[in-house]
C-alpha cells in the first residue's frame, strides 16, 4: 500500500513539473507554516509554484523530469520553486524571499540544461523583466530611424531656409 500511496505522490508533483524550464531548492529550515503559506502565494503572483515534498520522492521526480545533479540537495527542509514561462520574474521572487525571510535560502538550481548554485539564481533575478529587455531593443531599433528622420528633417529645412533667402533676395532685386 505505501508504494501505491508513493507512486500516486510523484505522478502529482510530476504533473506540477510539467512545462518546467527548470526548478530551485530552496531550504526552508525551521520556517513557521504561515510564513510556508505567504511564500507559496507569493510565487503564485509570480506565475511560478512552490512546494514541499518528501526529499526521497522528489529525487524521484527530478530523475523523472530530467533536472540531473540535485540529488545532493535534497536534504533537509527542501522547498521546490518551479520555474516555467518567466524564470527571471520567479527568480526575483526567490531572492526577494531570502532577503526578507531568514529561513529561506537557495540550494541549488537548475534551468534550461544548466545546474545553477546560489549565486548564479541571484545572478538570474538581476536580469530585467521580459518587458524591459523588449523595450530596451525597440529604443536601440528605433534610435538609427529617428536619428535618420531628424537628418532629413535639418537637410529639408536647410532648403527650405536657402528657397527663402532666394525669394527674399529677388524681391530685393526687384525693387
């Protein structure tokens, strides 16, 4: 009977891993259940998840799912952060929540093929958003466009201002 209880535990936490780009360990040691309960919200905003499972069945589930070299991590109060369509947003979730709460740490990572440790899942949350990134490219796209129209616009100018001075200098003539 437990094995059938265990089997029917990964195929959950299995399923809350579909569509993953990668997941972070978290060590929540010591860390009240409410405080558990504002973190799982908190990546719920994020458009991320959070849980917290049994460190052998989620050896299992990470082998399943294909996120290689965590198996040493998976001691202790072990949280799973689950990074999907925005890993840098979730990212600065995590480390929000390390800041703020001393008894959440980062463990390890892993996104896209890649182990990440600590350091590297601080590093992911300084990236800007998605958002950021898009419009920083259509200023650098739009800069040589704009610059070409202000140079178009001083040469009509300029012609235009050299068509005056003709005219006036015929009136002048014509006087």
């Amino acid at each position: 009977m437990p094995g059938f209880v265990n089997d029917e535990i990964v195929k959950v936490y299995q399923k809350k891993l579909e569509g993953a780009t990668g997941v972070v360990l978290t060590d929540l040691c010591g860390m009240p259940v409410a405080t558990s309960d504002e973190v799982r919200s908190g990546f719920f905003k994020a458009e991320g998840s959070f849980f917290v499972v049994k460190n052998r069945l989620l050896k299992i589930v990470l082998k399943n799912k294909g996120f290689e070299g965590l198996d040493d991590d998976c001691k202790g109060m072990t949280g799973v952060v689950v990074l999907k369509d925005e890993p840098v947003a979730v990212a600065k979730v995590v480390r929000d929540f390390e800041k703020n709460i001393e008894q959440f740490k980062i463990k390890k990572g892993y996104l896209d093929g890649s182990l990440l440790d600590a350091s590297d899942v601080r590093e992911l949350a300084k990236i800007p958003s998605r958002e950021v990134l898009l419009s920083r490219l259509l200023m650098c796209l739009n800069s040589p466009v704009s610059g070409f129209v202000t140079v178009l616009s001083g040469l009509l100018g300029k012609t235009v201002r050299v068509f005056d001075a003709i005219r006036e200098e015929k009136e002048k003539n014509a006087e």
